[in-house]
C-alpha cells in the first residue's frame, strides 16, 4: 500500500470552523502558532515568475513560519526512460537560488520518488498544508492530507463543481466567471492571498523580477563576445531575441516564420544590421541547427540554456528587445523589463505580460486558433512599432 493510500484510508476529517474577524481561511492564532507551511502546486517557470512575489510577501509577514515548497511533476510517469529529462527541471535552478523556501520537495517525477516525497512530508508534521494547484483539484486535496493527515488543509477548489470535497479544511474558491474576471493572473494570486494570510500585495509589488547570479551574468557576456556582438553599451545595433517554441504545440510558430521575420526586419533601417538569437529547446538543438544550415543568414545565432536555467534570463537580459510565443520566455522578459512583442492565443489573456508599456501583443485570429497561424507581417508591424 502506498504512503498516500496509507494516510487516507480510514480518516475521517472535521471540517474546522475558519469563522473571524478577518473572515480569513486559515485562523489567524494557527498561523501565529506555526513554526513551518507547506505550498503544494504544479509550477511552470511563467508560474514563478508570479508566485515569487507571494511567496516572498508571505516569509516577510511571517518570518516565525518556515516555508517549504513542494513542486509536483503533472507529467509523473511509470516509464523510467522518460525520468531522466523530468529529473532535471530547469525551474529548480531558480527556486533553490531564491533564498525564500526552507525545504524543497522536487522528485516527484516517479510514483515511487512520489510516494517516498509523501513519506517525507508526512514525518514532518505540517501544521497548515495550502494546495494552490489549479487542475485535479480533488487530487491535490487528497494528496494535500497525505502529506499532513492531523493538520489544516487549504486547497484551490473548483467551485462550478457540485461535488463536495471533505478533504479540506477550508476552500479557495475558484470558479470559470470568476478566473476570467481578472485582467491578470497576478490579480487572483493576490485576492488568494489576501483571503488566505491578509496579506496586502500591492500592484506594484506584483511586477516579476529575477535575480541572475553573476556566475551566468559572465556566462551571457562571454557568449556575446564569442558571438562577436559587442559589450552593449559600446554598439548601435539592435540584438534581438527570438523565441517561437513552447511545450505545447499549441503554442509554437514555425521556425520557418520565425526567419521569414528576420529576413522581413531586415529591410527596415533599424534592424538593417542587427543580431537576431533564436532560442530552442535542448531537445530540438540539432534539428533547429539544421534547418538554419539552410535557411538562414549572417548575424543569426542559435541559443538554448542547457546547463542551468539562468542561462536563459540571463542572455535575455543583454537584448534590446524579444520576440516570444506564449511561454515563459515572455515573462522573463518581462521580469526584466525588456520590451516584448508576445504571440498569444485568446484563450488566455491574463496570462499576458505584467508591463503594459514595455509590450505589445498579436493575438491568433479566434479564440481557438493555434499560434502558428499568425501571420510574419502581423509580428513584424508590432517589432517595429515597439
């Protein structure tokens, strides 16, 4: 029996009773009693990228709580050969270096590594587990009171649902009308927030922000020099970051338009002479490299961060401007305040970049229309209107 089976079967839970002055959902005398909190969530690095500032807000209002973190893989599998690619996920790089979390719960890539992880969260007794996953949520609640089968259990809860969910203690509610309703994604963590710890995250400390250690500062200096593009502020002419791929397929461009842009800025006079990097994915490295072998010009470089994740940002960060599909490229552009034109479906618009003066942004046609059906002169208009 596993670890997870183990600690449901049998339980029966009291729902406590979150009525207070502040109508918050976890009682305020829990959490100045409490020595250490577990989130649990899925994370993308376009995740963190806002959960940062949360997360940070929290150890600063509580800094008697240890935070601990635990990371759940969604794409957890029984095939072993697919473990060493989920092992290293590059967003941990980022986590660990951060400085807000205690314990980090990662290897949850395997159900054995999974149950093991289960076991290890169960020994530590946590007083208050918050599950802010917003898909299963009847899993992650289950899986939530595994982890601490006597403590207060806090989850996301699909409210459009009928069902019950006895599991939790108290539910952040979340219902299709009400996610819609906010203008950003950030907006909603803060109202859970707020509802959770009456924590007030303003606006303005909501802005994403990353911080490279120098180490991956000379990294991206060092490239540039082998690159032959010169320190940044020595040089007029623009380089530009190129991202058309995502995990999803639903999100990616074709290379193929991607060079159509680059040859197409080419003839405008400010990117006459300019650098274009395209990133790709480790994955997709010597694919792309042969495509380009053919089909590509001079000052066109080919990037992907394979040792560390911070080789990513920090590349981006010595660009003039980025060009990216939907995915975490156009938030670390963000969180680094360089301007970005994003290639986004409809379906999604609060998950758009944070700064609304440092962006622009082509929307695909209709509201299931798959990014690679944007057009290149689309792209191209808003590069050169940026």
């Amino acid at each position: 029996m596993s670890a997870l089976q183990s600690n449901l079967n049998g339980k029966k839970y009291k729902s406590m009773n979150t009525e207070n002055k502040n109508d918050l959902l976890i009682p305020p005398n829990l959490l100045k009693n409490s020595k250490k909190i577990l989130f649990v969530t899925h994370l993308a690095i376009g995740d963190f990228t806002y959960w940062q500032n949360y997360f940070k807000a929290f150890a600063k209002e509580f800094p008697h709580i240890k935070v601990d973190l635990w990371i759940d893989e969604v794409r957890r599998t029984h095939k072993f050969w697919k473990w060493k690619s989920l092992k290293h996920y590059a967003l941990n790089d980022w986590i660990e270096n951060c400085g807000i979390f205690n314990k980090i719960y990662k290897e949850t890539y395997s159900w054995f590594r999974f149950n093991t992880c289960i076991k290890k969260a169960c020994k530590e007794n946590y007083p208050i587990v918050v599950s802010l996953a917003t898909i299963r949520f009847q899993k992650y609640a289950k899986y939530a009171r595994a982890m601490s089968p006597n403590g207060f259990i806090c989850g996301v809860f699909n409210s459009d649902k009928k069902y019950a969910c006895k599991t939790l203690d108290a539910k952040i509610p979340l219902s299709k009308k009400l996610y819609k309703s906010f203008e950003h994604v950030s907006d909603m963590y803060a109202l859970w927030f707020k509802k959770l710890f009456d924590i007030d995250v303003a606006p303005q400390d909501r802005i994403p922000f990353i911080n490279i250690p120098e180490r991956w500062v000379s990294f991206a200096k060092l490239k540039f020099f082998k690159w032959g593009i010169e320190e940044k502020e020595k040089r007029i002419d623009k380089v530009v970051f190129v991202n058309a791929f995502a995990k999803d397929k639903k999100r990616c461009w074709p290379v193929s338009k991607a060079i159509k842009l680059i040859k197409k800025l080419r003839a405008q006079q400010q990117y006459k002479y300019a650098y274009f990097i395209i990133n790709s994915m480790p994955d997709s490295y010597d694919e792309v490299q042969s495509y380009l072998r053919n089909h590509s010009s001079n000052r066109v470089i080919l990037f992907t961060a394979k040792e560390n994740l911070f080789q990513l940002p920090a590349v981006i960060s010595l660009c003039d401007l980025v060009v990216s599909v939907e995915t975490s490229v156009m938030h670390l552009a963000s969180a680094l305040n360089i301007p970005v034109v994003a290639l986004m479906r409809q379906k999604n618009p609060e998950w758009a970049p944070f700064r609304k003066e440092n962006r622009e942004i082509v929307w695909a046609k209709n509201r299931h229309s798959w990014i690679k059906d944007i057009k290149v002169d689309a792209v191209s208009e808003k590069v050169v209107g940026l």
